[in-house]
C-alpha cells in the first residue's frame, strides 16, 4: 500500500504544482490527497472486519479459556490503520508540496 501511495503522489506532481502556482496551502494540499486513501482504508477495514470476527470467534473458541471480543479491538487496529495512512501520505506530500513547482511545470 505504501508504494501505491507513493506512486500516486508522484503521478501529481503536476497537479500539485499547478495548485501551488494558484495559491493551495500545503494542509489543503496534504489534504486533498489523503482523503482518496483514507476512503480505501474505510472500504478496507468494512470488508475486513466482519471476516476477521467471524475468523477469531471460531479460533477462540478451541481454547480452555474464554475471551469475548469487543469492538474496541477492531477501532484501535483501525485507528492504527488510519494513523499510518495519514502520516505516510502526509509525509511524501509534504515532500512534494514543498519542492518548487516549477520544476514540475517547465516541461509544460
């Protein structure tokens, strides 16, 4: 996921350049790109969790002692998720947004 990220970031460096050209802030910038990922994410975590339920019921269920399963369990690892999604998009964004943009216009 992290090469997929970067490989999406450097793909718009042109429309990043142009967005700073006319005057996009770099927590507008960082923010415009983070949205398509953290919606991959949600889509991610809302087909992974049922299945992860249903999986670690059925093999909590083979031990002597019993453990119930909370939601708490799935937020964190989700919050986790996200976390990392962010500060990974944000950090190659940050490093695109602040490169000058006219390297990446002058072909243009």
């Amino acid at each position: 996921m992290v090469w997929l990220r970067i490989f999406t970031i450097n793909h718009c460096i042109k429309e990043i350049g142009i967005r700073k050209v006319l005057g996009a802030s770099l927590p507008t910038i960082v923010r415009l790109l983070s949205k398509n990922f953290l919606i991959l994410v949600a889509i991610a975590m809302g087909l992974s969790w049922p299945i992860a339920y249903w999986i670690m019921r059925k093999w909590l269920a083979s031990f002597a002692y019993k453990i119930q399963l909370s939601a708490d369990l799935f937020a964190f690892a989700g919050m986790i998720a996200i976390a990392v999604t962010v500060l990974t998009v944000g950090q190659q964004a940050t490093k695109v947004a602040r490169s000058n943009p006219i390297d990446a216009l002058k072909y243009e």
